[in-house]
C-alpha cells in the first residue's frame, strides 16, 4: 500500500503467474511515461481470479467479487471467449454469475 494512495493495493507475483494456469502472452502492457513497461495479468485471468475468489467464499456473501468480475468484463472487450471459459473453468469459478444474479 501506498501512503498517498490507501485505495490502491497491488500484489507482486513471484512465483507463476495464477499458479502456471496463465498464457502469458496475452498479458496487458502498459507503456511507462517514465520509460519501461508495466505488464498486467490477461482480462480473461483477471475475470477468472474475481469468479473463483466469490465461489470460494463461504456463503457467497462478497458480491463486490462479481461485480468486479462484471466490471472487468465491460471494460475489457475483445476477449478470448474460448480462453474465458477455460480460465475460469480451471479455477472452480461460474461464468454465468457475469450475466445473472448473485442472490
């Protein structure tokens, strides 16, 4: 966490990317005013993480964990639909929940 920025949390990955489960190659670069390039996990990644993370939760009470999967599906376009559904397959996570509610 950032002192300037306490809403934003960022987690560094040091071992592979969503346990080895990640194409790599369809990852998100980010060019750097500063030069360089910042790399963010595929959307289809990003989308499967938030769905399995609210199927792991007892209860199912943390609906912010689809909404966010919902809001990075609305951004995102253009999506691997094929590598959606295996992504979020693998991961134990229900890809209906995109299109349906929660409750």
């Amino acid at each position: 966490m950032h002192p300037d920025h306490p809403d934003l949390g960022w987690q560094l990955v040091t071992g592979p990317l969503f346990d080895g489960r990640s194409d790599e190659s369809k990852g998100i670069g980010i060019e750097l005013k500063a030069g360089g390039e910042l790399t963010l996990p595929a959307w289809e990644d990003l989308i499967a993480d938030r769905l399995s993370q609210f199927a792991a939760q007892d209860g199912k009470s943390h609906h912010e964990l689809v909404d966010q999967a919902r809001v990075l599906f609305q951004l995102a376009g253009g999506l691997d639909e094929d590598y959606l559904k295996r992504r979020v397959a693998e991961d134990g996570g229900d890809l209906s929940l995109l299109f349906g509610r929660t409750t």
